[in-house]
C-alpha cells in the first residue's frame, strides 16, 4: 500500500489545501521545458513543491543545478487549479 501522508518537519499529513505549486523550470530547445530533478537515497526528487514552507529548498537546488552545470533555471508558481477528477 502507498503511504498517503508527508513528513515535513514537525508536521505529519498534508495538513494544507494547495493552492498553489512552486516549481523549478529548465528550458531546452525553443519552447520546450523539463522539470529538473535530484538524486537522493530514496531516488530522484523533481523540483517542485505545494508547500510555500519548502520553496526556500527548491530555489537553493535550482541554484546548485545552475551553478554546476551553467543552465538558466526559472522558478516558476502555479495558482490556477482545475481539479480533473475525484478518485475513490
């Protein structure tokens, strides 16, 4: 069974409507765009967050990524939200 919850520092469970997404934008080509990711123990971690407490860590990420591999990576924030479907 996939765990339904988050830890983000003392707090457990999503405990928060999102109304907004913060996320790190690497453009290649023209037009296109990707979301730049992480390497971590548990995998890879995609730059973006719901939680306005983690958008500190998405930026110094995308400044590390930046940095190292001289690409231009614009930190972007969705607020318009169309929820598409209920499940369950």
């Amino acid at each position: 069974m996939t765990k339904a919850f988050v830890e983000v520092g003392e707090r457990s469970g999503l405990g928060f409507k999102v109304t907004q997404v913060i996320v790190a934008l690497v453009q290649h080509g023209d037009e296109d765009e990707a979301v730049p990711a992480v390497q971590s123990s548990m995998g890879w971690i995609p730059l973006i967050t719901a939680d306005p407490k983690c958008e500190e860590w998405v930026r110094a990420k995308a400044r590390e990524i930046a940095e190292g591999s001289g690409m231009k990576i614009r930190i972007a924030r969705f607020t318009a939200r169309e929820d598409l479907e209920v499940i369950g």
